[in-house]
C-alpha cells in the first residue's frame, strides 16, 4: 500500500510498465512488490493470530491443553500461510485477470495445436488451426460477434489507461480500479469496473469525454450501481443505437394461426365542413369599424385571478 | 373493424400478458430494451407537437389490449391517436368534456368501492392474484381539457378529478398515463403534474420546458431534450424517469396503424373469451382473497 514513506502508487507502477520505448519493460516494478510484502506480512500475522487463537479457543473443551495450542499453532499458520501467498500475489492475481481472454485464448489454442499435432503433421495442424480460426469471420453474424468480443477485450485495456491518467492529474495514491467485465451492447460496450478507495464516480464525471477518446468510441456514460457506490457501469457507444424505428414485439407474440385482418372498408362518415369556406364567418361584433366609427381598443382589464405567489417549487417561472 | 370470432372453437392461450408485467417500451441508447413496470405507477409525458407522445402511449395501449386482465379508458381530445384502439376500450371520450367528467366520477367511484372492498378484506392494495381488473387511464392531449373547452369552474373539476384519480388510484390498480405538450402551470395544475411518478420528456423547444416535464434541476445535469435533434430519425426518442430515478434515454417503439389493427383484431378474440365474467365474479367475492 503505498503510504507517504513510500510514495510509489501504483499508479507510478503502470506507468513505467507502459514506457516501453525506452526499452524498460517491468512487469511489476519494485514498489509494488515491496508495497505487496508488507500487506502480505500484515496479513500473515492477523491471520495467524486471529485463526490460531480462536482454534484454540474452540479446541480447549475437547482436548487436552497441550493439543489445544498445538493445534492452533497449526491452524493459525495454515490460515496465514494462505493469506499471505494470496496478498503477495495479488499483483499477479490481478494482472492475470487483467489480460484473461487473452491468456485463455492463447492457452485453448496452444492446447487445440497439441492435441491436433498427436494426429497430423506440424504444418498441418497449424493449417488446421488456421482454417478453424479464420473461418468464423467468413460468416456475417459470426464474424460481427466475434469483432464486438474483441472490442471488449480492447476496452478493458483502453479504460484502465483512462483510469492510470484520471489518478495521475489528481496527484493522489489512489489505487487503479479492478475492471470486472465487459460485454458487447448493440451500441458498443458495457463494462462493469470496481473502483478502489482514493476514486468515486464524481472524480470521473467530467471526464468521460476523454474516456471516449482512450476508448476510441462516439460517447462514453457510467452509473454506479445502487448498492455500492464502488461498483461503476460503464457504457461506451460506437453506433447510433436509436437510429431505427423500434418495432414493438407484441405483433410477434400473436399466434401465427391467428388471421390478418382484411382492410376494413372505411366507415360511411357524414363529415361537412371539410374545408375553409365551407365555415360561414362569425358575425363580427364590431361591424362599427365598416361603418365608419373610428376603431378604439378595449381599454386593459385587470387580471381575472390574481398571480400566484412566489413560493420556492411552484413554476413561477412558466409564466415567464 | 375488428373481427368476431363467436364461434371460435379454440380459445387462443398463447402468451397472456397482464398489467401486472413489465411493459415494453422501446430501446435504450446502448440498444438494449427497456422494460418498465407500470402497475402502481402513472406517467405523464410532454414535448413538442410530433416528438412522438402519442406513439408511447399507443405502446402502452398495445401492451394494455394484450393484457386480458386490463380494462382500457380511453380520452383522446384528437380522436385519431388513441382511436384505432376504440373497439377495445371500455369507454372512449373525444373532444368531449362533460364526457370527459363524468368518467373520470366513475372511475372515482370505482375506486372508492374498490378501497371499500380491499378494507372488508384487510388489505391494502389489490395484487396479481385478485383478478380484479386492472384500469388503464391514457388521456392525449390533456389540455384540451384542462384549460381549452369549457368553463374554468369545468376545466378545474376535470383537473381535480383527474388529479384524485393519480393521487389515490395507485392501490387499487388505476394506472393513468397522460401526455400534453408543455404541463405548465396554466394547462395543470402544478399539483396534478408532481405527483406523476414516472416522467418522459420527448424533444423540447427549451431546457425549461424539458425540466417543466422531468422536474426542475435535471437540464443542469445534462438530461435535456432540448438537445434531442428535430429530425425525422429521432423522433420517438426522449428521457424517461421511471424506476431507478435517473433518466435514460429511449426511443420508444412505434406501432404503424396496420399493426394496431392486427393487435386490435387478436385482443378482441381473446378479452371475448377471457376477461368480462370472470371479473364480475371476481369482483362480488372479497371473502375468497
Ligand atoms: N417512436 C417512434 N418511432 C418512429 N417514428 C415515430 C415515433 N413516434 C412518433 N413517430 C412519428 O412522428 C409522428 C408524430 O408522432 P406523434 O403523433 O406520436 O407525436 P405527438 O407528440 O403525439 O404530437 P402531438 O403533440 O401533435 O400530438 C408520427 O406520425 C410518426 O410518424
Ligand atoms: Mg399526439
């Protein structure tokens, strides 16, 4: 955890990571993995202690003492042997997440090329797989699936770039959001990030406009859930989603047995008076002005109902 | 004309929708749809001329005819948007405003008796399973009522009716969705519209009137629909306040006429067969609640 001894935030971290032109990559620099030791210390030892006594504790009643804090003994390094790995690794942990469909994908097809290679020849198999690759993108919806899968994975990386500069200008440690998932939208994506303590929903409401930019969309909105102000949806949009007439679904849910109906003849309508002339004019109440008296207006009358009174939530404003 | 199908020997069951579900209103603008739920709920909608107000509401209406557990109530001051749905509705008024009054008293009075039922039974609003029906208020063009015909000492008894109705219907299953141009203080009464649950602003000529529709405060944080383009291709689109509390911005589904025709044709096969006893009986027996 970075502290004002050690000002390294992670943030730092990412960003030496990203400077690949000067021919450093780190893939997790030094201060984060000091930083990620001390929590797994102090994990080590809380856990230890907290898990070991209450073993103990529990253990008591039903064994002799000597076994009672043997066991503990046991249990409490068990515990924390467990929290500590998992804390020191957390970088890891995260980074594995991080880049999971890629990972995934690249395992399944090292794995699909050595199960084909027990059966064929190496440039076969690696045609094979080629073939098996290539081929979904010569089918149209196939094709569109797979191209808004691989924006998803693109958005993720292109978000916590975001997210590195947000708390970068803010000079604070804050910690770099866990971005959940992503998941294709007809507009775009929608991607579901966990945000850290140091950042919160209004620290980035101004600046979706650049996160559009980082993520190369039209638009980009995020909400946070109701629950947890931690938890953040985000929505990029790349295509006008409200372009076409939406088409209710209620006419699909009709039978298909179900007959359309006939054009009905139209209704005998009695209806006059379709046109201008054909409504006589009203007999003008001042036919004075034809003959002859000069025309004066009507003097103002006062308001019929006095204005409302101004009071705050009443739209005095309408009346404007 | 819809069709009659008396001696229709197999009585359609196919999806039976009810009031009681979310109903479909259009597409999100990440494409997605939005379903809301308008039981206990109301809703009023404003924008300018053509924004598409009438379009939502005949949405809603299509869900309403499906919903074999709903009643239609019908007040159109224009006669031409809600009238293609006048063979299924319960009662349509038209550019009528004693009409206009003396439903809103019967729907008053149905809902007293209906409160009146819900206390012998103990309960406090009707559900799903009461199979009493649900009412559906849509009134277009609410102005043309509240502040154009008739006398004022008319218009106000239209609006305070009105206004009961949204205010205490909510419970005994009386859902009213209204639409106006501009609900301003002089067209209704700021007490009538505020107490609308669920809003939806289609485009505006101003921030001021969108805020009029959605609630003061809202333009300053961005949800306009003043900024929603006048073009053909947006009209239908607007912000809607419903569940959640934040606007969103929809484009709400458009049904064309021969499309409401056949909906129109299907609803008066299966609310035939389906809805008028049933509720009557329903209705005269509180005790089996
Ligand atoms: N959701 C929609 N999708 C596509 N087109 C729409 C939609 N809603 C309305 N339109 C188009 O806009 C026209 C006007 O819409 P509508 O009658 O609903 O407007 P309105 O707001 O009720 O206007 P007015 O205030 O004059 O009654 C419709 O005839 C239709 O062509
Ligand atoms: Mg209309």
């Amino acid at each position: 955890m970075p502290t004002r001894s050690m000002p390294r935030s992670t943030y730092q971290g990412s960003r030496t990571h990203r400077r690949f032109g000067r021919g450093r990559i780190t893939v997790i620099d030094q201060g984060l993995a000091y930083a990620s030791l001390r929590r797994a210390k102090i994990g080590f030892w809380i856990a230890f202690l907290l898990i070991g006594a209450s073993t103990v504790v529990g253990a008591l009643p039903v064994t002799t003492t000597g076994a009672a804090w043997l066991i503990g003994l046991l249990t409490g390094l068990a515990a924390g042997s467990t929290v500590f790995v998992l804390a020191f690794c957390w970088p890891a942990l995260r980074l594995t997440w991080h880049w999971a469909a890629e990972l995934t994908a690249t395992s399944f097809l090292l794995w699909a090329y050595s199960v084909l290679t027990t059966v064929m020849a190496a440039p076969t198999a690696l045609v094979v797989l080629l073939l098996a690759t290539g081929g979904p993108f010569t089918f149209g919806p196939a094709r569109r699936r797979l191209l808004a899968l691989g924006w998803c994975v693109i958005t993720r990386h292109r978000l916590r770039v975001c997210f590195a500069e947000v708390i970068h200008d803010r000079h604070t440690d804050g910690r770099l959001p866990l971005i959940l998932w992503a998941r294709p939208t007809p507009a775009g994506e929608r991607i579901w990030v966990w945000l850290r303590a140091g950042l919160a929903l209004p620290d980035l409401a101004e600046r979706f406009e650049e996160v559009a930019v980082a993520c190369w969309a039209t638009e980009a909105h995020a909400v946070r859930s109701e629950k947890w102000a931690a938890l953040l949806r985000v929505d990029l949009t790349r295509r006008n989603a409200l372009a076409a007439v939406v088409d209710s679904p209620l006419t699909d849910t009709i039978p298909a047995d179900h007959p359309r109906p006939r054009p009905a003849p139209p209704r005998p309508a009695f209806v006059t008076g379709l046109d201008l002339p054909d409504i006589p004019e009203p007999q003008a109440p001042d036919l004075h002005r034809r003959t002859g008296t000069p025309f004066r207006p009507a003097p103002p009358r006062p308001p019929a109902t006095p204005p409302p009174p101004a009071t705050p939530g009443d739209d005095t404003a309408d009346w404007i | 004309m819809p069709a009659f199908h008396p001696a229709d020997p197999v009585v359609p069951v196919g999806p039976v929708l009810s009031m009681f579900d979310p109903v479909f209103l259009g597409v999100d603008e990440f494409g997605l749809p939005v379903y809301e739920s308008l039981i206990y709920r109301n809703l009023l909608a404003g924008g300018e001329p053509g924004a598409g107000k009438s379009g939502l509401l005949n949405t809603i209406c299509a869900h309403a005819a499906l919903a074999t557990d709903t009643r239609l109530c019908l007040l159109d001051a224009k006669t031409v948007e809600l009238g293609l749905w006048q063979d299924i509705a319960d009662v349509f008024v038209g550019p009528d405003l004693p009409h206009a009054t003396a439903t809103l008293r019967r729907l008053q009075q149905v809902m007293d008796n209906r409160y009146a039922w819900l206390r012998a039974g103990k309960r406090r609003k009707i559900t799903r399973t009461d199979r009493l029906s649900v009412i559906v208020v849509v009134v277009d063009e609410i102005a043309y009522y509240s502040a154009t015909v008739g006398t004022r000492a008319d218009q106000e008894e239209f609006s305070a009716l009105l206004r009961d109705l949204v205010a205490r219907g909510r419970a005994c299953g009386l859902i009213v969705v209204a639409a106006t141009q501009r609900p301003s203080v002089d067209i209704i009464p700021t007490s009538l519209r505020d107490i609308f649950g669920y809003r939806m602003a289609f485009r505006c000529t101003t921030y001021i009137s969108s805020d009029i529709v959605l609630g003061h405060g809202w333009a300053a944080q961005g949800y306009t629909a003043h900024t929603i383009a006048a073009t053909d291709s947006s009209r239908g689109i607007g912000w809607l306040i419903a569940e959640g509390g934040t606007p969103r911005k929809l484009r709400v589904a458009y049904l064309t006429d021969d499309q409401i025709a056949y909906l129109v044709d299907y609803a008066t096969r299966i609310r035939h067969h389906l809805s008028v006893p049933d509720l009557r009986i329903a209705a005269a027996a509180p005790a089996a609640a």
